[in-house]
C-alpha cells in the first residue's frame, strides 16, 4: 500500500518537474514569439481596416476604403509590375537553378562539398553589397561599358541600369542561391533505382524526366519558388537602386506609405495581401508536401 | 559530337554560373584598392579608400551599432532559440504544433512586413526606435534559425544518455549542463554564427525600425549608395564580405562537426 503511495508521490514530483521544464525552455519563446510576432502582425490586420488621420496619424473608426483603394489602375499597374518580376524571377531562377542542381549532385564527391560552400556563400553575404557590385559593372562609366567603348565596341554607352531588365538581374541575382538549395536537396534524395529502372525499362532520357526525376522534385521546385517568389515582392531597395525609382513594386508602395505618405492604414492593407500571398503559397506547398515543412532544404 | 556536347555542357554550364555569382563580387573587391577614384579602370594600388573609411565618423558609428546589435541578438537568440530546441526535442506540449508554425513565420513572410508590423508596434507602444528596436526586430527573425540549426543537432544525439545522468541522480539542470549541452554545442555555435551574420547583413527589417541615430552598416551603404558610386563604398563592402564569408566557413566547419 505504502509503495503504491510513494509511487503516485514520485510520478506528481515527475510531472512537476516536467511541467517547469518545459515552462523553463518553452516559456521565452513564446512570450517572445507572442508579443514581437503575433502582436505587430495583428496590429497589421486591425490598422488596416483604420482610417488615415488629417496628419497621418491613424483614426480608429472601421473601415474598408483601404482595400477599395487598391483598385485605382495606378496601384494595379504596381501590382502589375510586382507580379512580373516575381513571376520572370521564380521563372529564370528555376531554368538556371534546377540543370545546375542536376549537375552538381552528379560531380565527385570531392569536388561537391566545396561547389556546395560556393553556393551557400552568397547565401550569407549582404545582399545590399551584391546588388551594389552590379552597379558597378553596368552604369553607363561602369565597367562593362568602359570595356566596351575601349575595343571600339560600342561609340557610346549603353544604358543598362535602371530598367527592367536591371531590376529583374539583381533579383535573380539575389535569390539564386534560394532557389538552388532547396532543388539540390530534393534531387540529391532522388533514388537512383528509380532512375535505372526506368532506364532499363527502355525509357529515353527525356522520358525518365519527365515521368520519374520531375515529379518526385516538385517539393524542391515548389519550395525554392516560395523562397524566390514571396521575398522578390518585399525588396524595395533593387528597384530603387538598379531600376532608378522608375518602376515601383509592392514593397516600395509600402515603404512610401509609411515613410513618406504617412498612409499607414493602407500600408498595413498593401501589407496584408503580402501576408495572404504568402499563405496561400505555404498552403500549396504543404498539401503537395504533406506537412514535412523541414523538407525546404534551406538549411 | 552529340555526346561529346553531352559531356562538356554541364561543366561549362556550371562554370558560367558561378562566374555569374562571384565575377561582379571579385570586381568589387578589387576596385576597393585601386587608386583611381572612379571604379572603372585599374590606375594603382592603393590602400587609402580603407583608411579614409576609418576616419569616416558615421562609418564608424555604424560600425559600432551593427557590432552591438549583432552581439545582442546573437546572445537573445542563441539562448532563446537553445532552449526551444531542447524543449521541443525533449518533450510533449500543447500548442507543440502551434509554437513550429509560429517559428517558421519569421522564415517565410517577406521581411518588409515584419519591418513594419514591428514598426506600428513600437510606435502604439511607446518605444522609441534606436539600438533596442533593432536587437527585437533581429532577435524575432534569428531565433527560428537557431531552432532549426540546434535541432537538427539533436536528431542523432542518444536520448539514452540524458536518462542515465538523470537515472544516477543528476537533475534536470546539471543533465542539461553535463549531458545535453556539450551534445549540441556544434549545432549552438553554428545557429549563433548564423544570427550573428543574419544581423549583420540585415537590410529591411532593420530599415524601418532603425532611429535617426541608430544607422547600421548596411543601412550607411544604402544611404551612401543612393549618392553613386565610389571606392570608399567598395572598401566598405569588401570588408563586410569578408566579415560574412569567415562567419559562414566557421559555421559550416562546426555544423559538420
């Protein structure tokens, strides 16, 4: 009787300690989490149903004009634009990203491990600095230029900054290596016998793609779209420094609307669709997926 | 010849890449020590541009900024993060699945919405935007990677061990201590490298939430970008490539380990 007793003692003291563990390692995070996460991007969601104040301070009387706003062909044709050079960089990146990958998982042993390290550098280089060396190389006294005029090439410099094609460069040229990581993990997993199967069976080289080696990467191919696409849409600062100001995505609507309009209601607006890409991209990915979201292969 | 294109392709193929990606970076750096001013033709050898940075007072604030925040969020993150990967390794909760989708937001929404999610709640909340702001906004977006890079750690470290520390009577804490602790120190090392260079490099999130007197570096660049080119940005550059290139090596050699 006496031990059944210690027992159930022992077994509360157990649960006792577990539970301040786990108060212990689990609690900063999510005190953390809550109020500098979840609390700011609520206050996203509720500011952008608010009205904008004769000062642009933010009026607390509810609100849709923020959303009705977005109509006017001129925020349209930003989302246009937005939508382009997502699209052409999720587009291009993969064209480079997905041979490059195939390669690479087939080079020695050796050799991979250092050609790997070479593509997660960039990775973890500022990516203000990489688009600046572009600016560099193409401004009209830049570098390719001056080389150009020099071997007679050229009788004048080709204006190459500050235009689409600029901006759509320092994008890709930013977020290759995010399309890269998550494809050569995926294709690094394929199962070579499914390969020679395939090949044994009779099947062409282009065959065994597309019927075996695309489909079992489309979780690398989804998941390097998401990591391409969805920050493609937020990074201001490459229209503003390679396209000159002239062509305006959704991130620098909203850098405008809260620091030089003062509009933040619709900044948090513009910011909330920002937020319902991203899920709905997340949604597609886990139900193609099933749930492993560690399966990004981004770190 | 079919083959022969066959063979070649994917090695030329791959080698265009990478001059893709380090061709402009190597032309950066060396213009950083070319003595003519205009970034264009190779006139001399000069160290000067570096020297003229150290005497560049706003520089050097910058410097100071980005190096007291990269240090603090490293600290906030790195605990932080440690400890949620040793709780959610070690035991069963509720809100388990909520807290992993919490800890993959950071990671996926676009930088610019947390940048200004934390600027509305700073400025609702009274705080002033300065070297705090900057450590939150930093801290919020480093500890998932941390998560991630510690638990990956944890995935081939024996459970066994830690029951029998704790079956010879050693205590939660001193397990911790004793057991888990040198365990997942590579993992702990590499996740607080990475926040540190996550921090150093930041350039949205750190946009918004940076005071007038707060600039980091990456923010001095972009300020100074906008004026147009010159060495003195290069030299800059070059130096914060190196910075971030030492702390990626050291990072891959621990998370290896």
């Amino acid at each position: 009787m006496d031990n059944v007793v210690e027992q159930k003692k022992m077994k509360n003291t157990m649960k006792k300690r577990t539970r301040q563990s786990i108060f212990i390692t689990i609690g900063p995070v999510y005190t953390w989490m809550t109020l500098f996460l979840t609390v700011p991007l609520l206050l996203i969601v509720v500011i952008s149903f608010m009205q904008r104040g004769l000062y642009g301070g933010i009026v607390y009387e509810p609100t849709i004009k923020n959303y009705v706003a977005l109509i006017d062909p001129m925020y349209m044709k930003v989302f246009g634009t937005s939508l382009i050079i997502a699209i052409g960089t999720t587009i291009l990146c993969l064209l480079i990203a997905y041979p490059f990958s195939y390669f690479l998982v087939k080079v020695s042993n050796k050799y991979r491990n250092i050609l790997m390290l070479l593509i997660i550098i960039p990775f973890w280089t500022n990516s203000l600095v990489r688009v600046y060396a572009w600016i560099v190389l193409l401004r009209s006294e830049g570098v390719i230029n001056t080389i150009l005029l020099n071997v007679k090439f050229i009788d004048e410099p080709i204006k190459m900054l500050y235009s689409y094609g600029a901006i759509f460069l320092g994008m890709i040229y930013t977020l290759l290596p995010f399309m890269i990581l998550p494809l050569y993990s995926s294709i690094e997993k394929l199962d070579v016998a499914l390969l020679e199967a395939a090949d044994d069976l009779g099947a062409s080289t282009w065959q065994t793609f597309r019927h075996v080696t695309l489909p079992l990467t489309i979780p690398g191919i989804i998941a390097g779209s998401l990591l391409v696409f969805i920050p493609s849409l937020g990074y201001f600062f490459i229209p503003d420094l390679m396209g000159g100001g002239k062509h305006m995505i959704i991130g620098n609507l909203i850098k405008n609307q809260f620091l030089t309009a003062r509009n933040w209601p619709f900044g948090s607006a513009l910011a909330l669709i920002l937020i319902l890409i991203t899920l709905g991209f997340v949604m597609i990915y886990l139900k193609l997926v099933g749930g492993d979201k560690d399966d990004m292969g981004v770190m | 010849m079919k083959s022969r294109t066959r063979k070649i392709f994917p090695p030329v193929f791959m080698f265009l890449v990478y001059a893709f990606i380090y061709i402009p970076i190597l032309i950066l750096i060396i213009f950083s020590f070319n003595e003519s001013r205009l970034n264009v033709v190779w006139t001399g050898f000069t160290l000067d541009w570096y020297g003229k940075l150290m005497k560049n007072h706003e520089v050097i604030r910058a410097l100071i900024n980005t190096v007291k925040v990269a240090f603090a969020t490293t600290i906030i993150s790195t605990v932080i993060g440690t400890l949620t990967a040793v709780g959610m390794y070690r035991y069963k909760f509720k809100g388990k699945v909520v807290l992993d989708n919490l800890l993959y937001i950071p990671m996926v929404i676009p930088e610019i919405v947390l940048g200004i999610a934390l600027l509305i709640f700073f400025n609702k909340t009274n705080i002033p935007l300065g070297l705090w702001t900057l450590i939150i906004a930093h801290s919020t977006f480093c500890i998932p990677f941390v998560v991630i890079t510690v638990k990956s750690r944890m995935a081939g470290f024996d459970k066994a061990q830690e029951e029998a520390a704790m079956d010879l009577g050693a205590g939660q804490f001193k397990t911790f201590i004793y057991i888990t602790l040198p365990n997942i120190l590579p993992g702990v090392i590499a996740g607080a490298l990475l926040s540190f260079t996550l921090s150093l490099d930041d350039v949205i999130t750190s946009f918004f939430v940076a005071g007038p007197r707060s600039t980091t570096l990456p923010l001095q660049i972009f300020s100074m970008v906008k004026f147009g080119v010159s060495p003195e940005i290069n030299a800059l550059s070059t130096l914060m490539l190196l910075t971030s290139l030492t702390l990626a090596l050291l990072s891959e050699k621990f998370k290896t380990k």
